[in-house]
C-alpha cells in the first residue's frame, strides 16, 4: 500500500512513522508513506496556502489552489490514487471498520487541514471521502492522519507478526476485547481466573466470549445492536443483566 499524507507540517510525522509495527510494515514495504508540504504547490512568490474568509469571521481558510495543484501532481507520478480523505471534525467518524476496508486499497491521500479549515470546494469536488476521528476539534489534522494510518497499517495483511492479534482485538467482532492477565498468578491479594489456568482450551475460548459480551454490555451496549448474537449469546447475557441489576 501507498500513502501520501499532505500537511503542512510533515516533521510531526517523523518519529511516530520510525517507532515499532509502523516501522517495521514500511521496512518490510507493506507500506510506503509520502510526506507532502502541499506549501510547495503554492504558485505565488511567498508561497501562501491560506486566505481570509469571504464574508469575514475568524481565522484563516485554506486556499483550493495548492491542494488541487498537489493532488494533480501525486496522481500523475504513480498509479491512481484510489480514495483522497480529508481529515475534518465533520467527517464521518472513523472506526475499526472502516479501517478494515482502506487495509485493501492499493493508494491511500490523507489531507490534512489546519487554521479554521478548508474552502468548501476542496470537500466537494477533490476528496472522495472526509472523516473523523471523534467529536473534538483538534488544532490540525496530524494527529488525525497518524490515528488513521495506524489503524489501518497494522491490518494490512502480513504487518502484525501474530495475524490473530487484529482479530481477537476490541472492534474486530464488534465487540470489547475480553480481560487479559499474565504472571504473577497471585498478585498482592488479587488471583487471576482459575479458567485461564485449566489448560481446557474449549473452556477458555467460552469465558473469553462470555467476558467479551459482558465487557461490551457494561461499557458499550449500544455496540450490541450491530452485532449478531447466537440465541445462547442473548440467553448469558439476559441472565447477566438479571445478576447484575446496575450493568
Ligand atoms: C481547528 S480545525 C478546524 C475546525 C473547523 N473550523 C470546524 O469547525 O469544522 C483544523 C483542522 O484540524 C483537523 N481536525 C480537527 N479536529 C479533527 C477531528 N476531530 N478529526 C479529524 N480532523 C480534525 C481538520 O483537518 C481541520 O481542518
């Protein structure tokens, strides 16, 4: 996979793109990232990419011209860019899911913004999609762009050494990760499930599941509705929900 990321701060990308399984996919080139300063694609002498906005107001928009003139150029120097998102609070929030679907693209533009946005022709006619990393405005789309190039890096197939880290991992069924424990089997005053010490794989994989569900059921019942759930799956959870008055 290809990804170019535009921004017009590349150096913040730099350390985070050298550290562990992001590294380590571009080392082994399942994936090759590009930084662009789009400021390069400014025609006028001192280089300008944004602009007062028309009807007045606060702050300064980006100006269509340098990102148009970049993505242009990017296209022509390798295969077609298949989807150009821009990062925006306005965009469709981001989730596992949509990460699992940009994993399968060949070319991947991130855009990403700052001052007080875009001029509103870059999101009509040059991005094919604009998303969210949550309900919060953020001072620029860096820390956007690297959210959603992590997530996606590490399901690109053949990244994590263990390919069933990704899909025993929160999301991956819909569902919250179920609880983790590793040595000491007594710590302080607190054991760590008989269960996971049986040796009985075909129990363990049950208390998994059952934790999972519960897990998912106290933080996020609403994940439940969009998950499909086997009749004995509602049966363990409508008795939770009669043990446990609160959850
Ligand atoms: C200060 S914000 C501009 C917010 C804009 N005035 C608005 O209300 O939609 C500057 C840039 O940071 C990025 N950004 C901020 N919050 C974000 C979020 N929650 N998700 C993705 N990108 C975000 C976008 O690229 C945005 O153009």
């Amino acid at each position: 996979m290809k990804i170019d990321v535009l921004t017009l701060f590349p150096e913040v990308f730099e350390t985070y793109l050298q550290t562990s399984v992001i590294k380590r996919a571009q080392d082994s080139e399942a994936v090759q990232v590009k930084l662009v300063n789009f400021r390069e694609y400014s025609l006028d002498r001192h280089h300008t990419v944004d602009d007062y906005p028309f009807g007045g107001g606060a702050g300064m928009v980006l100006k269509p011209e340098p990102l148009f003139r970049a993505v242009e150029a990017l296209n022509k120097d390798d295969k077609a860019i298949d989807r150009i998102i821009l990062l925006s609070p306005q965009g469709k929030p981001f989730t596992q899911s949509i990460a699992k679907e940009l994993s399968n693209v060949q070319r991947l533009m991130l855009i990403c913004g700052h001052y007080e946005g875009f001029d509103e022709r870059i999101r009509e006619h040059l991005v094919t999609d604009e998303l969210s990393i949550g309900d919060y405005v953020l001072t620029g789309g860096e820390l956007a762009a690297l959210v959603v190039m992590d997530a996606v890096i590490r399901l690109i197939p053949g990244v994590l050494g263990n390919p069933d880290s990704a899909s025993s991992d929160s999301f991956a069924n819909g569902l919250l990760e179920h609880p983790q424990y590793t040595r000491p089997r007594k710590f302080i005053d607190w054991e760590v499930p008989e269960v996971l010490l049986s040796g009985n794989h075909q129990e363990i994989a049950k208390w998994r599941h059952e934790q999972s569900l519960l897990r998912t059921l106290q933080r996020r019942p609403e994940l439940l509705a969009n998950v499909e759930l086997s009749q004995k799956d509602r049966e363990w959870l409508k008795q939770q929900q009669r043990n446990e008055p609160t959850v």
